[in-house]
C-alpha cells in the first residue's frame, strides 16, 4: 500500500490456525505522542490522521450464542430486571455543592453499601431508554488489592466487571438499581468473569459496549440477561452441579460479540481504549473512544477516536475484510481524561486532573476548564454520556474526600 496506508484484505479472527501471522504491512504507521510546535496543556483537540486505526469482527457470535443457549438458564429482558437497590438524592452540604455546578440538574448517591465497597470501584457510564423507563448504566472493575474486604472471595483472586443498571425517571426521587455480572460464555465452564478494567461503556440498544482497555470492544446484549443461581454462589461463577452461578449476583449479562485489534499491529496503531461514550450527533451515530495518560510530558497527546455505527443494526459499519476503521482522531489536548462525550462539534472531556475537571471546546480551540476546586465540576469524574433526548450529560465520580461515589446531570447546552 502506498502513503503508510494499511492493507486489511486479509485480516481474519485471529482464531484459526490458518491465520497469517503477519497480517499488517510495515509501512502502516499511526500517530502517537505527536510532537506538535508549541502544543501545550488546555490547547484543546487537534486533528490527526486516524485512518490507519481499526478494529475487526472476531466471527465469535454464533459460538457464544450457542454457548449461552446451551446452558437453559431463563432470559430477561432490560425492564424486566428486579430492580432491588435504591439510590437517593443528595442531601445537605452536598446538595449544595452540586448545586453551585454547571447547571446542575439532578443526580443520586449510590445505597451506603456500595458508597464503602473497597473492591468494587465505579469507572464507565453510559444511559439510555427501553420501552419502560430512562437507563443510566456504570460500570464497577473488581480491585484485587482489595480482596480481604471481601467476604467472598473468588478462587481464581478477580471477579471482573459488573455493571449498575440505574432507572433515572425521576432524577429529583429515589432511582432503582440493580447491579449484573459480566460473563464471557465459556465451553467448560458454562460462564467465566470477564477480567478488565471496564473502563469505558457505549449503549446503544439493544448493544452494550464495553472498552477492553488492550484490545478494543465487548459487545453484550441487553435482551439476553441471564438469571442465575444466588444461594452458595457467592464465591463461585459457572456451572456448579446443576445451578449456574455468578458469583451471587442474580443476573449475569454475557459477552455475545467482539470488536478487537487486527494481528500483526505496531504498537502506535494500538490505541489504548479507556474509556467510550455513544455519539448520537454525529452522521452516522458513532463510539468515542479514548486514552487516559497522566504523562506530564506527553498526556497531552492522548488519543480521541471516532467509529462509525450502522444506525439499522447498531453495529461497527464494517468494510469488505470486516474492519472498522475510525472516521476520526484527535490529540486530546489535556491529559488525565477518564471519559469524552461528542455533541456535534464539540467535546466534553471529564479529567481527574487537578482531582476533578470538565475540558471542553471544540477542535483547534482552546480548552474551556471547569474545576471541582472551585465549585464547578464534581470531584474525580469518570464516564459521561450525552442524552440528546432530554439534552442531559450524565456523569459518575469514582470517590473523594470531598465528594461520594455519585451519578449526576447537567444540561449540556449550559456548558460553553
């Protein structure tokens, strides 16, 4: 190929021993870590050449259908979760804190048990509606440091990623959640936990996308909740004589397709991908995708991308050798970035620089900085998703000293 463009026509799962080994030709080249003239922290996006980054179908749907199927267990659908935890809406000083944000518009704390868990930490947000109700959903990874606080500890030390799906339709009351396991279907053992970061989701129904920070996207089906077994499964996932468990959650959601990194790439053209959001502005809707770095030298540099979506099948728009390949990409122009929304031209960026922070402009544009020092972001923010339903963004903090774990919104059109 000619001008570092990158030939795919033989790009394959990466499953089959007929694979190539070397399926990337070594002119293929991506940008990374610039250097860019006089670029400097808060200088906003700059446009760079994404065409180079893709991502393939791994073919592995009707395998892990068959694998799911296989196990009987019932299926349900998002509204028809037991919604059995109740988050609430902040009170006193709190109350008062967000209130002086961006046009704050409401929000809740998670019930208090999940306010202390030391080996659940919230990361990833996305939201968006069934037939029933408003969904906002967070992403938790398991931390294995912490794994004496918990009472059930699994054998094999990680329990994986699970997720909240919270029904926000009345963001000034009490919101309903529950909380689902993440599985990958698994031939031996019926279900096994899903051992990432999860740093990232994008919801674009029936599909749940969820970033896999070393190579690309899972991809989970929200009318196929599993219900599982609950009694003696606190420490157990998979089959277990003849119950299925998910380590004592009642759902678990599993993994039905991937999207991850052709074989034989170099190391530039692998973009780390911690964190996603859906862009439903743009034409074709589309996933964000990102890279967290705290390098003061070089975070600057860290990488927005932009796939394309079929707006019919909710599905990556594939090209004839079943890649995506990213339609956009930018230098982040700020580091430190733990989610990214798109709204037509513009980009919100959430940072737990300077312990919480709201970057926003739009490409070759100075970054408009909100900080939670003073009163105008909340403090260690995580995923942000855009609803352009109600023209909401919605956020989720990890946990500070000034501020709990939390969900809450701010109208968008109120953010410069």
């Amino acid at each position: 190929p000619s001008s570092g463009s990158c030939d795919l026509e033989e790009v394959c799962d990466g499953a089959s021993p007929s694979c190539p080994t070397d399926l990337w030709e070594p002119s293929c080249t991506c940008p990374e870590n610039g250097p860019i003239a006089g670029y400097a922290e808060h200088d906003g996006l700059r446009a760079i050449d994404g065409s180079n980054f893709a991502l393939v179908d791994t073919q592995a749907w009707a395998a892990n259908q068959a694998l799911i199927d296989e196990l009987g267990l019932a299926k349900v659908g998002l509204d028809d979760l037991d919604l059995n935890r109740t988050g609430t809406p902040p009170t006193g000083a709190l109350q008062s804190f967000l209130s002086g944000m961006v046009d704050y518009q409401g929000g809740f704390e998670w019930q208090s048990g999940d306010q202390s868990v030391s080996y659940w930490i919230p990361q990833g947000l996305s939201g968006g509606t069934s037939p029933n109700h408003d969904w906002v959903i967070v992403s938790w990874h398991y931390d294995e440091t912490h794994i004496a606080d918990d009472a059930n500890p699994p054998a094999s030390g990680d329990k994986g990623v699970r997720l909240s799906f919270a029904a926000v339709d009345d963001l000034g009351g009490d919101v309903p959640y529950r909380h689902v396991l993440l599985a990958q279907p698994d031939a031996q053992a019926g279900l096994a936990s899903i051992d990432i970061h999860a740093g990232g989701l994008a919801f674009y129904p029936p599909y749940l996308y969820v970033a896999d920070t070393s190579r690309g996207l899972r991809v989970f089906d929200t009318t196929q909740f599993l219900v599982t077994a609950t009694t003696d499964c606190g420490d157990k996932i998979g089959k277990q004589g003849d119950a299925v468990c998910a380590y004592g959650y009642a759902y678990a959601l599993p993994q039905v397709g991937a999207y991850f990194y052709p074989q034989g790439l170099p190391k530039p053209c692998k973009p780390v991908f911690s964190f996603l959001s859906l862009d439903q502005t743009s034409q074709p809707p589309s996933l964000i995708s990102g890279e967290y770095d705290n390098d003061v030298n070089v975070g600057i540099y860290s990488r927005l991308l932009r796939f394309p979506l079929d707006a019919d099948s909710k599905l990556p728009l594939l090209g004839p050798t079943d890649a995506v390949r990213a339609s956009g990409a930018w230098y982040a122009g700020n580091r430190n970035i733990q989610g990214a929304a798109a709204i037509d031209d513009e980009f919100l960026l959430n940072a737990t620089r300077y312990s919480g922070a709201l970057f926003t402009g739009a490409v070759d544009q100075a970054s408009t900085v909100y900080r939670a020092s003073n009163g105008d972001w909340g403090w260690m923010p995580e995923g942000i998703h855009h609803d352009p339903d109600s023209g909401l963004v919605f956020i989720d903090t990890e946990g500070h000293a000034n501020m709990p774990r939390l969900v809450f919104a701010a109208d968008a059109a109120s953010i410069p």
